[in-house]
C-alpha cells in the first residue's frame, strides 16, 4: 500500500510540475502590445494559452477594459485581475488588480 501511494504521489507530483505554466507569456504578450494597436488586430493575434472576455467588456469613464478570463496552467496563487485597456478601441496598455 505505501509502494502505490508513494508510485501515485510520483506522477502527481511529475503531472502537475510538468504543465506548462502560461502566465509569464501572458504578460510579456499583453506588455509587448504596441500602443494605439486596434483591437481588431489585437483579437486576430490572441495566443492560444489565454481567454479573453470580448463580450462583456468593463467600462471605466473613457476606458474600455477587457478581462483575460483564463490563462492555461495558471497557477498564480494571488488570483490577480488581468485587463487589456483600450480607449477609441485603440490599445492603452494592461492593468493588473487584486
């Protein structure tokens, strides 16, 4: 019995170190956004590894932000907030919040 546990904790252990976690490519992706890209462009280019909520967008007096709703392997243990910030539909940059 300890063998199996000991053999189950092994791949657990090697399952969850080995998912690639995307986080870090998340902000580099957000961060290296030109500035004034539209967000047509900006949709057309969305990786893969996250999902961004374009339909229900948050509204802050002349911002338009979007959420990033899921990021794959994310394992950030803060549960921070990630928005894409746009005004005229033209890039403004990311914002990050608790």
């Amino acid at each position: 019995m300890t063998r199996l546990f000991l053999i189950l904790t092994f791949f657990s252990l090697t399952f969850l170190t080995s998912c690639k976690n995307y986080y870090n490519d998340t902000i580099k992706w957000a961060d290296e956004i030109k500035i004034g890209t539209d967000i047509k462009t900006i949709k057309n280019n969305q990786p893969e590894f996250i999902e961004i909520d374009w339909n229900k967008p948050n509204k802050v007096e002349t911002e338009t932000r979007y959420l990033i709703t899921k990021i794959k392997g994310n394992r950030d243990i803060l549960a921070m907030s990630h928005y894409l910030v746009f005004i005229n539909n033209k890039y403004q940059g990311r914002e990050t919040q608790k």
